[in-house]
C-alpha cells in the first residue's frame, strides 16, 4: 500500500501591479489548457472592473484604460460556465488564481506559470513587509515602548547620563521608519493597469520629458531674471 502526500495548489499570487500584456499571457494559457475538453472556438473569457462593468473584448479593455484596483476575469465554453473568477484582484489582498475542479492535474503547472508572470511584475516592498513575522514588529514596537520609558524615568532624574543614551535613541529611529514604511506600503492597493506595458513606459517617459523641460523653462526663466536684475543695477549706476 502506497501513501502519497496531496499537496493544495496555493491559491494566492504575489502583490504586483501587471498590465494587459500579463492578463492576455495568462488569457492565453488558460485558453490552451480549456481548449484540450472544449472546442477552443467557444471559449470566452469575460472582464469585471471595479466590480461594476462587465467587459468581454480586448478592445473594450483597451477603450476604458486607466487602471483597476478590483478585477476578476472568468471563463465559458459555450453554454458552460467554467467556475467562478478564475483571476481576482481584490484591492489590498493578494490576488488569487485558481482554476475549475476539472483541471485539477493541470493547476500546478499552470499556477507556476501565472506565478512566475506576477513574479516579474511584483511589487517588492509590499511582499516583502508581509513576509516579516508578526513577532519581529511586536519586538519593535516592545523595544520603542522600554527605551522611552526608561528615557522618562532616568533623564529628568540624572540629565548626565542623557550623552549615554543618544546611541540608543538613534537607533529608535529604525523601529519608527520601519513602522512608518510598512504602514504606507501595507495600503497600497494591487492594480491592473488596462493599457499595454510599452503604451505605459511612452506615457511614462513622455511625462518625464515634460517635467524635465518646465524645469529647464524655469530654470532658464530664473537665470534670466537674475541676469535682467544684474545688468538693470549697473545701469543704474
């Protein structure tokens, strides 16, 4: 008799900010697994954003734009509904993927391959300030709390050994951006951008050229200004 461990597929992605590109890469990956039960031409796929439009072409995705911070994508073939969301974006949570009961053989190859997506667009700090242990904030927060009280208690009393604990009150600085980083980085919202990365990186490097340019008007305004200022004075003299 064989015993053999089943190991859950996990469900849940990495935090990452993706763009129609990704979604169309796993569109497509996901099209190739249903196409070997279903007729590949009745697969459809089917967009909701922000939980309040329904969208079931590219080119509506691409009309809307913008970006979304709640998205879920879901499947049919045919007449047949495959299951429920099969991506989800759900603000701050983690987005999830997960595919019908029948394709369970499949899903940990495919998983891998929707993991590895999210992967290279993930966003870093925000994975990583959740992968902290809870024990090691709670730490931070206990040595706060000690070394101020002692600061209360022991300065008023004895103001020379302040020069002694100046190390200590430095390095409370570290607990306070650490906190204050998380804090920030904990509500910033997963977002699927409807717009292909290269259409982004243009917008993006258009945006920077123009900010670059009204700081060389500006720039340029202020030494001309000086330079106005200069020679008014020497002809006054």
């Amino acid at each position: 008799m064989t015993t053999t461990t089943i190991r859950k597929v996990p469900r849940s992605l990495p935090h990452a900010r993706i763009y129609l590109d990704d979604l169309f890469e796993i569109e497509n990956l996901l099209r190739d697994e249903f196409s070997k039960r279903y007729d590949a031409a009745s697969i459809s796929f089917e967009y909701v954003v922000d939980n309040s439009i329904s969208m079931t072409t590219h080119d509506e995705l691409v009309e809307h734009g913008g970006y979304a911070t709640h998205f879920s994508l879901s499947a049919s073939a045919g007449s047949r509904f495959l299951g429920s969301a099969l991506l989800n974006f759900d603000g701050n949570s983690a987005p999830f993927f997960s595919l019908p009961y029948d394709s369970r053989e499949s899903e940990w190859a495919l998983y891998g391959k929707v993991n590895e997506i999210f992967h290279a667009r993930r966003d870093w700090l925000k994975n990583f300030y959740e992968s902290v242990p809870g024990w090691l904030i709670f730490g931070l927060w206990a040595v706060m709390f000690v070394v101020g009280s002692l600061i209360q208690i022991i300065v008023p009393k004895d103001p020379g050994i302040r020069p002694l604990l100046e190390p200590y009150l430095a390095l409370m600085v570290i607990p306070l951006v650490f906190i204050g980083l998380a804090l920030v980085v904990l509500f910033r919202k997963n977002r699927i951008y409807l717009r292909l990365a290269r259409q982004d990186q243009k917008a993006r490097a258009a945006a920077r050229r123009e900010r670059i340019g009204k700081l060389l008007w500006l720039l340029a305004g202020s030494i001309i200004g000086v330079a106005a200022t200069f020679v008014a004075d020497r002809f006054r003299r």
